[in-house]
C-alpha cells in the first residue's frame, strides 16, 4: 500500500525540517519576509516626501524629485539613503521599490510556471505526437540564448505608448523565455508517474484525462518544479534590472532598484563619493535575491539533490 | 543641424537613435560644447562636489599614447563619411581631415576666409555668381589630380544626390531657389502643386523634368579647365554662401576616381540612379579619396577610425599666422566610440586616450584631474593653473552655436487618438487641441519656466539665456531686448485670464514626452511642471519617456502638445536662426502649426530678411523678427550653451570652430618635454 | 549514436525556421512607422519622407510575404544589410565572432577550472567551514548583477590602481599594428593570431585586456558551476565504492581522484557546457561595459534598435550556435560515459 501514499506528503515533511531546521534558510526567510514587510508598509515607511509635496502624482511607484541638479547629494535628514543624479529620493525609491520587486519576480515567475507546468504535463502525459510537437516547440524557445531573447522581446514591446511606460515589457518578455525549463521538469516527472498505481487506479476509476492531472499526476509531480522556480525568483529579479542596463525595465524615475542602479553607473568613477547611489538599491537587490536563493536552496536540498537548469542573465 | 532636437544622448546602447543622439551628445559636451562661468578654482567645492575622490595625493598614470597619436575616446559613430550625404556630427567631423573644401574658415572665425583649393575667388557685382580659381597641383590620395571639372562634379553630385533629410537643402536654396531636387524638377513639369499638395515622387515626373533638372545644376556650377576656374550662380545674394563653401559638406572629391568606383557618370542621363541613396549606397560611404591631411585608415564600424597623416599634404604655407603646414604632426590619430561613460573616463584616467566627451552631469568627476583651465575656446585665452598635478587642460566658456527651445504646438493632431491631450476638453483632464492657441496660455508657460533653474543646474551654469529665436552675436540680437520673464505670480495671472477665465476653476493636464536619455529635456519639462504646480496645484504637466519609434510616430502625426528641440546651426548667420524657428516650414516650427495670419507674417519677414543686402535694414529686420517671437511667445527659448572640452596637458593646439564639427587634429600636436 | 545526430541534424533546420519565424511574429507587433523610425535618425523635413522609406523597405507588405522575401535573400546566403551595424550581417558575423569567441573561450578557463576545484573542495570538505565560506560566497555570487561586477572591477583595477586596461582589446598603438597590413590573422582572436606573428607584446597587451572581463564573466558564473559540481561530488562520495575504497585503506586523495570525480564529472560536464551556451547572455552585457567590440553588444544594439534585419541575422546565428552547442555536450557525455544512451 505505500505505492498509493503519494509522495507529496513525505515531501512536505522533509520541506518543513528543511525551512526550520536550517539556518541559511532561516535567513533567507526572515529576509523575504522583511521585505514583505517593507513592501506592505511603503505608504506609511514612505509617504510623499515634504519637500517634494507637489510632485507626488496618483501613481506612487513615481519617485518624486527634490529639485534639478544633476549632482547626487549623500543621505541627509531630509534624505536618509541620500538622492540619485536626478535628486530622486533613494529611501522612497528602496522602500516602494520593494513591491516592484515582489511584483517582478512573482508575476515572471508564476505565468512562466504556469505555462510550463500546462505544457509539460499535458506533452507528458498525453505522448505521442502532442509531446513531439509541444518538444520542438520548447526546442525553439531554448534556441534563444535566455537574456539575449528577453531583450529583443522587451525592446518591441515597450514600444507600445501605454504599456512601455510601464514594467510589463520586461516581465512578458522575462517570463516568455522563462517557461521551458519548467516544462521539460515536469513533463520527465509526469512520464514517469503516469504509469504509477494510483494514476491506473484513477484511471481504472473511469477519471477523465483532465481530472487525472489535475488530481493525481501535477500534485505528484509539481513540487520539483516549484522548488526550481523558488530558486529562478531571485534570478528573474536580476535579470529584470539587467534589461533595466539596457534601458529595458522602466523609464527613469518609477521605484525599481535595478533601474536606480543602471542611473548611477555613470556615478561608478566617484563611488567613494556616491556610493549611497549603489549602496541601497544594490544591498536591496542582492539581499532579495540572496533571500530567494536562500530558501530555494533548502527546498531543493529538501526534496531533489540534483538541480534544474534555471535561466542565466543578470 | 538639427541638434538633438526631440532626441537626447541615449543611454549608451541605443544605435537607434544613436546616430544622431550621440551627434547631440558630442555637439553638447565633446567638442562644440556647453560650459559656463564654472566656480574658479578657490571658491569653495559646492555641495556635493567631488572633492579629489581618487585621493588628492594620487599621481595620475603618465599617457600611454605615443607622441605622434592622438587618441580620442567619443560617443559617437558616423552614419556615413559621405559629405554630401551625411548631416551629423560624427560623419563630418571626420570628413573635415579627409577632404579639402575650396576655401576654408580663418582658424577659429565663422565669418573670415583663407584660401585651401581655390587660390583666390571673386563675387560678382550683383552678388549673384562666385568664381574660384583651382590650386595647381594637388594630388588626391589615390592619386589623381585636382582640376576644375572635379570640383564641379563635386557640386553637382551633391546636389543631384539631394539625399532626403540630408544637408543639400542648405545648398539648393541659394545655388537653384529650391529645397529639394524633387521640387527643382516639379517646377519644371509644369505648375507647382497646389500648397499642402505632396509633393510628386521624383520618378512620376516626366523624363524631361528630371532631364531639365539635371541641366539646371549642370549650369549652375560650372568648370573651365583651361582657365582653372569654378564658376558657381546663384538663385538670390546669399551673404553667407562662403561659409557654406567652407563647411565639411562640399569636400571636393576626384571625378575620374568616383566614376570608375561606380559613382554618377556626370551626365544627365540617368542621373536618378544616385539620387536619394540609403547611407551605404553610395560609394564614400565608408571609404574616401580627399586631398586632406589626413587618410582613412580604417573605420571599424561603430568602434574606431583610424586616421594616417598624408605625406604628400599639398600645403607648404600655413593659411593663418602660427597654423600648421606640410605633413600633419600627429601621424595617427583614433577616434574611438566608447558610450559607457565609466569606460571613457577610466581610460581618460589610465592615460590611455588623450581626450573623451564628459557629458554635462559628469564634469564634477573630471575636476580633479584638471591641471590648468582656459576661460575659452583655445590656448590664447586666460589660464588659470587650478592643480598642480592634474593631467588636463580644460577650455570652457566659449559659446557654441547650439541652444535649446521649447516649443507650443498651436494646433495638435488628434488623428488616430491623442493620450496626451488626456479627454481633449478643459475638464480639470485634459486640454483641447488649440490650447496654445491661446497667447496667455503661451506667455504662461514661459513665465512659469524658471529658466534659472535650468542653467544653474541642468546647464551647470555652461549656458546662457537666449532671447529669442536668434543668438548672440547674430543679426538682430539685442543684449538689452524685453523678454518674458520668470514669475510664478504673472504666470498665474496669465493662465487665469487665458480661455475666458475658466482654467483657474477647472485646472488642465497635459503630458509632454521626451527622447529617453535625453536628460536635459526631461529636468526642463520637470522644471515647466513644477512652475505649473506652483502657480495653481490643478495645472498639471506629466513628462513621458519615449523611446524614438513612438516619439517618430507622435511627432509625424503632429501630437506633441510641446516639445524640447534643440538645433546646431548650419551657418553661421541669424537667417538660420529664423528660419528654423519661426518660418512655417522651418525644421523646428514646421511641426507648430502657426496659425495663417501669424505664419504669413512671419513667413514674409523670414524671407525678406534672408534676401535683404544692407546690412542695417537686415539687422533692424531680425530685431524685429525676435521680438515678433517674444511677443507671440511662439517657444520658450532656453539658452544657448556655452562649450567645455577636455584636452591632455601634452596635446597643444587646440581651438574650437563654432560651425565646424569636431578637432582640427591638422593642428595638434605634442612637443617633446 | 550516429542515428541520433543525424535526427538532430535533421531537426535543425525545423527549429531555425521556428526561432526565425518567432522573430518575425514579433517585429510584426510594430507598425511600419515604427519600423521605419530605424532609419530615420532625426526629424523628417516632411511626413512623406517617412512613406518613402515604408516603400522603399518594403514595410508595408503582409508579414508573410516580408518574412518570404527574407527567407529568399538568406537561399541566395544573404543575410542582409545591418543597418545598425553599417556593414552586411554576415560581414558584422565575420568580424565581430573572432571577439566574441576569444573573450568566451578564455571565460572558460577560470569559470571551469576554478569552480569545479572550488566545487570538489567544498565536498570534500562537506560541513566544514571551508564549505560554508564556499557556499556563502557562491549564494552571494548568483545574487549580483553582473554590470555591477563588471563597472567595479574597471573602477578599481583600471581607474584607480590602473593594474589593468578599463576596455578594448588592444592598446591603440598595438592595435593600429594589428590593424595594418603586414598583420596574418588567421583566427582573428588576438591571443592566438599574436604567437602567429611572433608578437609576445600584442599577446601580454591583449590578455591584460582580457583579464577583467573575463574575470567579470568568471565571478558570476563559477558560483552556479560549484553548486553543481558539489553536489555531484557529495553523491558519488556517498557511493558504497568509494567508501570501500576508503575503508580498504586508500589515500583520501586518491579516492575523490580515482573513484569519485570520474562518476562525478559526468554531470558536471554537462552542465559546463550548458553554462558556457548560457554565457551568450552574459556577454553581451561584460562586451557592453568593457566596450569589447563582440556580437553581444551588437545584438543589443540592433535589439534595442528594433532593427529587424539585423536581430534576424544574429538570432540564427546564436540558435545555430546554442543548438550545435548542446548536441555536442549530449554526444560529449554520451561519449565519456557508455551509460547514457541516446535516443
């Protein structure tokens, strides 16, 4: 009978020793968790600065200005992480940046999962020609070195008046690359679970194909795939400020840290001088990445020993 | 030129707008470029200053760059080396070393001539026909030799290639009275097309018209080998023309050589195959056969050209008293294309190059590694040594020929929808489409610009406040001349009078875009809304970044509600000025959409002065032209940058042409210690 | 295993022309006023000039039939002209891969070397603090951006301790010599091309200007191969032949070298070789920053350009390389381990 017991339940055991017993994971938890605090926090953390009352419009996620000067001033009390180039208040851009954040990585990271997940287990379990075609289609996708293709993606998009003004270029372009390795994870999982006792008892049931899935083969096969994508979250949060070197993520001035950053790589010659300009957007940025990593780590070791191949960028 | 006009320097990667942003780039910072009183070296460091950040103790690296080199690190790569066909700054600043014009500019004068091919020239009485005689014995670097048909044929292929957006329009109108080669032809196939009409392609016109056409230039400018002569008419007096004659767009190239490379014959029988070319159609795109000083070594496409001194340089007698003669003594020179600002400025540091392009908002990182500055534009001006050890010499303050404007747009286009009119109606949303058509709204926007904001800055103080359309120096220009000034308090009052008194109640929105990367744009139009905001908290302006494809697509279909532009003369004369700004074809109020009683007047004044011959009545006609566009508040009109350029203390013999893009490398030089 | 390649082969061009069809479905999300805008680089004098340049291009036409007259062009082995590039694709293809290749080839090295030793240390090491330094550092590695990597290493290297060149691969005066005419570049690769020409300056002058971007490149990317690499390692020590081993006496060194590496290797290998396919994205970012004149930042160029022509080109170019790549990383360890059988 401990054929039928689906291993989902003995997973989950060893995730929760892993997510407690850790302490690297411990870590990378109260991490993401601070940062989620700051991200619900923002507007009370960070309300429209004083100083710049005037231009704090109906989108918050636009950094307000201090003034015109192109020289960046250091943290001071009216600016506790000091101003960009564009006397952009950095507090403001890490604190509401984290919620950029959070949205980049989760809203690549869920549709890419998603559509991987769809595609791999239905190619799986359904074998022959729909797998064959559905393969050659991830082949496609995977000709294109992964940041390389987001970044001709993100540059045809943002063309849009609306939509390029906004951070869902990058993000469609991020998660349409970021699918297949997904995919392919589940699809090896479901061919092998789809022959397995209680896929045939289900089966034997008079269960619909559909309802098979949907039951018995993702639940058993899902929890490889979402330890792959806990660990791409961070990845994806990289990337995007990578395409923001670019000029790919947002337009100047909305709060994302890898937008901050690209500003300040003119300000790299004097950052003995400016090095609030790195200092806050960058530690935001490796630290939330690192938190990611952190916990995907232990759930991997928690569950798979071997590791997906996640996208490269950043 | 049109300057960065709508497009500001990308952001490093972007060949797209490239081209021509990073010619704005380098027109701005590297060589005719901004600059400003600048604080002298005791005041103390402003806020946020660097102070000497690599440690002020640091001895900088010695230069790496061997002395017959000169190395210079830019943003910017041509679109073409072909003169004629090529309006940017990266093309022509290259070509200048190339080639060889028939007279060339008295060193650093926009408006004093020395002979270069032709030995000597004369203008007609009536001022409407030039005759140069051609220089004996120069020799091309492939080899042929100079004679009158060659320059001739230069002329005429310029002319006849009229390559579309190209620089020829700056050539026809006075040469042939026309604008285009096209509308040259239309003219002779009958009745011009009614206005507003587009104009025929080229290929629909009959065969005679394009034949007449080709004839017409051919008689314009004409060759006697026997007498060593160029003869070129004109369509009206041009007082400028011989600037025109000395600008890098008419280098004289050989005839023989560009047939047999495939080139226009010189007939006028198939003349269109070579008209209109894309940029790599035609045969000097990226090669070159001059008498300069200089070869062409190399161009490794978007990376560097490589320029080789030219033995056989036909000059023996420098052309103005100290100027360089006979072989170049720099013997290699590379201009590199470098946009990532930190790799610049780490090999200016390194000593690897000789030069960069410091962009406006980095000048502070510079500082400390500048040795002696000249409070102008060569080394005759007064120097002030501010660091013993630093490894520069900086020129600044010298006035450029480049300024900055924004401009209304009268009438905005609605065609296929329009976000930045938000609703379209004076709702507290949006604005209607003929809101500046509204003169109290215009002298609003002006007032409500704190125009010193803006230069003390964005402009770190390298510029100057315009007023009106044409600059300083220039026909019509009054130092003491009304303008509308900043004043939060008269901008409210303007903007309550303005559409029968309802804005104060409802309120407006409208959103301005901008060429990403253009940084100045985007403070000015942030400083625009903040004035706004402070006059009444519902005026509301909303800047937009806008990658060029869309912000083509915007301006093409006539959306903008205003937009920055900036414009590089052409010429060094106000009709110039004029023209672009207030003309009704003009590059830059082209696109304003005049009202007719406004546009007709000025359209008339435009004219008339471009033609007047005396030089008082042109002068008083321009005085009235700027006040006209004060007094209509067609634009604000910004400032006028001051230049800035940074040079290693080695090199000597720089100097700043206002017209002509780039370095005189002809002239450098690096003296043994 | 030769059947096997074949089907691949066979399958080649199938994914070719999916990968070149993707990128024409995209640049169809464009009006052609947008796709004109790439040659026009300022204000047209008219609206019409715009209309010309449509017609012209040809901007106009159904998708199909453009992406037909593309595929007609490349029959002919014409990859069109860049117009972002200023030359013909193949020409930009030609000049730039010698860069491209020599600054990835020479990534390999410390990438591979460093972090499967780093990896194999760490799992000897497992638990001890070796590991845990290890482990922080390459956790901490996969979470910066690689510009940041790239910009501080200029800084310090080049500007302030000026140990190292900030960028290019030659200096100017050695590079107008390899740019004359008595100059033989079979390779085109600096590094090779100077032993050629008995050059040891233009050798020591172009790997000091490798060195820091190919250290950039190594930094982030040798935090992901240690992982593997670890993790390989601690499975097969784990293995009841290696403990054996162990037990019957042999040298700990021994051990991890004759037994455990080479069952740990295989996994290892493979996913060198995907790491070094996965490097072409990296690369366009470190060309960027250390102006190295490669096709990474070509693409990004004509990318952001939306010059279609040109990002056609180079996509097929890269697909090409990345699916070559990996069939030869599947038939490389079929090859080192009879095991695996291909299929």
């Amino acid at each position: 009978m401990t054929d039928r017991t689906p291993p989902a339940t003995a997973a989950g055991r060893r995730l929760r020793r892993a997510l407690v017993g850790n302490g690297a994971a411990r870590l990378g938890a109260v991490l993401l968790a601070a940062f989620a605090a700051v991200a619900l926090a923002a507007p009370w953390l960070a309300p429209c600065p004083a100083a710049a009352a005037r231009h704090c419009g109906e989108d918050p996620y636009r950094v307000p200005r201090d003034g015109f000067s192109t020289t960046p001033q250091p943290p001071s009390a009216a600016h506790p992480f000091g101003t960009t180039t564009k006397q952009h208040d950095i507090f403001y851009g890490v604190v509401w940046g984290t919620r950029t954040a959070f949205k980049v990585g989760l809203l690549i990271t869920l549709p890419a999962l998603l559509f991987g997940v769809a595609v791999g287990a239905a190619a799986g379990y359904a074998g022959g020609w729909v797998d064959e075609v559905a393969m050659r289609v991830v082949e496609v996708f995977m000709a294109f070195p992964f940041f390389v293709a987001a970044v001709a993606m993100a540059s045809v998009l943002r063309v849009d008046p609306v939509v390029g003004q906004s951070t869902l270029p990058a993000m469609v372009a991020l998660a349409s690359f970021g699918w297949m390795g997904y995919a392919r994870l589940i699809r090896a999982d479901v061919l092998s679970v789809r022959e397995r006792e209680y896929v045939w008892a289900a089966r034997a049931a008079g269960a619909g194909a559909g309802r098979i899935l949907r039951r018995h083969v993702v639940p058993n096969t899902v929890f490889p795939v979402l330890v792959a994508a806990s660990l791409d979250v961070g990845t994806y949060v990289l990337a995007f400020a990578g395409l923001s070197f670019f000029g790919l993520g947002v337009p100047d001035g909305y709060a994302d840290w890898g937008q901050m950053l690209a500003g300040a790589r003119h300000r790299v010659p004097s950052l003995g001088h400016d090095w609030h300009l790195v200092a806050f957007p960058g530690g935001a940025l490796v630290l939330f990445a690192l938190g990611w990593t952190l916990v995907g780590d232990a759930l991997r070791d928690a569950l798979d020993p071997r590791m997906g191949g996640g996208p490269e960028g950043g | 030129m049109r300057r960065s006009r709508l497009q500001g320097p990308t952001p490093r990667r972007h060949a797209v707008v490239t081209l021509i942003l990073l010619a704005a780039a380098a027109c701005r910072g590297a060589e005719p470029a901004p600059a400003g009183e600048g604080s002298p070296a005791s005041a103390p460091a402003p806020a946020g200053q660097i102070e000497a950040s690599p440690g002020a103790a640091q001895a900088w690296p010695a230069s790496k760059v061997p002395g017959d080199t000169v190395v210079a690190a830019i943003a910017l790569d041509p679109a073409s080396l072909d003169p004629f066909w090529t309006y940017e700054i990266g093309g022509l600043s290259i070509d200048r070393m190339l080639y060889d014009r028939l007279v060339d500019f008295e060193r650093e004068k926009p408006d004093a001539f020395v002979p270069a091919l032709a030995t000597e020239w004369s203008t007609a009485a009536d001022g409407l026909s030039l005759t140069f005689t051609i220089r004996d014995g120069v020799t091309f670097h492939a080899g042929g030799t100079l004679e009158p048909h060659d320059v001739a044929y230069t002329y005429r292929r310029g002319l006849l290639q009229d390559r579309s957006g190209g620089p020829m329009w700056l050539y026809l109108k006075p040469i042939l009275g026309v604008t285009s080669i096209t509308e040259l032809a239309a003219s002779h196939a009958g009745p011009t097309p009614a206005a507003g009409g587009d104009p025929p392609a080229l290929g629909d016109l009959p065969a005679a018209a394009r034949q007449a056409a080709c004839q017409a230039v051919q008689a314009a400018v004409t060759a006697d080998d026997a007498a060593g002569t160029v003869t070129i008419r004109l369509a009206a007096p041009t007082p400028w023309f011989l600037q025109l004659v000395a600008m890098p767009y008419a280098s004289i190239v050989d005839q023989e050589w560009m047939v047999e490379q495939g080139d226009w014959d010189g007939t006028c029988t198939d003349w269109t195959r070579w008209h209109d070319p894309a940029a790599e159609e035609t045969v000097l795109f990226d090669r070159a056969n001059g008498t300069g000083p200089y070869t062409l070594a190399g161009w490794k496409k978007n990376e560097s050209i490589t320029l080789e001194g030219w033995d056989g340089y036909w000059r023996t007698e420098p052309a103005w008293e100290g100027g360089p003669s006979g072989p170049p003594r720099i013997e290699h020179v590379v201009v590199q294309n470098i946009e990532e600002w930190g790799t610049r400025f780490a090999k200016l540091q390194s000593g690897e190059v000789d030069h960069v392009y410091v962009p406006l908002p980095e000048i502070d990182q510079v500082e400390p590694l500048v040795h002696a500055e000249h409070a102008g534009g060569d080394a005759s001006a007064p120097r002030t040594v501010v660091r013993d050890d630093g490894i520069l010499t900086l020129f600044k303050g010298y006035p450029t020929a480049t300024a900055n404007a924004i401009t209304f747009n009268f009438a905005i286009g609605t065609t296929g929808g329009n976000d930045f009119i938000g609703s379209g109606r004076l709702d507290g949303d949006g604005i209607p489409p003929d809101f500046f058509g509204d003169l109290d709204v215009r002298r609003a926007f002006v007032q409500c610009f704190d125009i010193d904001a803006f230069i003390r800055d964005v402009m770190r103080g390298d510029a100057v406040q315009m007023r009106g359309p044409i600059i300083a120096g220039l026909q019509g220009y009054r130092d003491d001349s009304p303008i509308i000034a900043f004043d939060i308090d008269a901008c409210g009052a303007s903007l309550a009078k303005a559409w029968g008194g309802k804005l104060p109640a409802t309120g407006f929105r409208l959103v301005a875009p901008y060429a990403e990367g253009w940084t100045e744009a985007e403070a000015a139009l942030d400083i625009l809304a903040d004035g706004l905001s402070r006059a009444n908290p519902g005026y509301k302006l909303e800047k937009v970044q806008m990658p060029w494809p869309t912000l083509l697509d915007n301006i093409n279909n006539r959306r903008l509600p205003l937009a920055m532009t900036g414009w590089f003369e052409d010429y060094h004369d106000a009709s110039n000025w004029a023209y672009t700004y207030l003309h009704s074809v003009g590059a830059n109020s082209g696109s304003q959409g005049f009202p007719p009683e406004l546009a007709a007047r000025l359209d008339t004044l435009v004219d008339q002065a471009a033609t007047e011959l005396d030089p008082a009545r042109r002068d008083a006609l321009y005085a009235e032209l700027q006040q006209a566009a004060i007094d209509n508040a067609t634009a604000i009109f910004m400032n006028q940058a001051l230049g800035r350029s940074y040079w290693r203390r080695e090199v000597e013999g720089w100097y700043i042409h206002p017209l002509t893009p780039g370095t005189d490398f002809y002239s450098l030089s690096k003296p043994a210690p | 295993m030769l059947p096997y390649i074949a089907r691949r082969l066979a399958l080649l061009p199938a994914i070719l022309f999916g990968v070149t069809a993707l990128v024409f479905a995209l640049a169809g999300q464009l009006s052609p006023g947008q796709r004109a805008a790439l040659y026009v680089s300022d204000l047209p004098r008219s609206p019409d000039a715009v209309q010309r340049i449509i017609d012209r291009y040809g901007l106009e036409d159904p998708l199909p039939a453009q992406y037909a007259r593309w595929l007609g062009q490349l029959a002919r082995g014409n990859l069109g002209f860049s117009t972002t590039g200023k030359e013909p694709v193949a020409r930009v293809i030609a000049r730039l891969l010698p860069a491209t290749l020599e600054l990835a080839l020479w990534a390999c090295l410390p990438i591979v070397w460093v972090g499967v030793r780093l990896g194999i240390l760490a799992a000897v090491r497992h638990g001890g603090r070796v590991d845990q330094a290890l482990r922080v550092c390459s956790t901490v590695g996969t979470s910066v951006p690689l510009y940041l990597v790239g910009l501080a290493a200029i800084m310090l290297f080049a500007a302030r301790l000026d140990w190292l060149p900030a960028g290019d691969r030659l200096s100017p005066a050695l590079q107008i010599a390899a740019d004359g005419p008595d100059w033989r570049a079979p390779t085109g690769m600096h590094t090779v091309d100077a032993l050629v020409n008995g050059r040891g300056d233009v050798w020591l002058d172009a790997v000091r200007h490798l060195v820091l971007p190919v250290l950039s490149l190594a930094v982030v990317s040798w935090a992901y191969l240690l992982r593997v690499t670890r993790s390989s390692m601690l499975e097969a020590l784990g293995q009841d032949y290696v403990r054996t081993a162990l037990a019957k006496g042999v040298p700990r060194h021994a051990a991890i070298h004759a037994h455990a590496w080479p069952n740990a290797r295989l996994p290892v290998a493979a996913l060198t070789g995907l790491t070094l396919v996965g490097l072409l994205g990296g690369v366009a970012i470190v060309e960027t920053v250390f102006n190295w004149p490669g096709l990474g930042n070509r693409f990004v160029q004509a990318a952001v350009s939306l010059d279609v022509v040109t990002t056609l080109g180079l996509t097929l170019f890269g697909a090409v390389t990345v699916v070559l790549g990996n069939l030869v990383v599947d038939v490389a360890s079929a090859w080192l381990d009879p095991r695996i059988r291909l299929s």
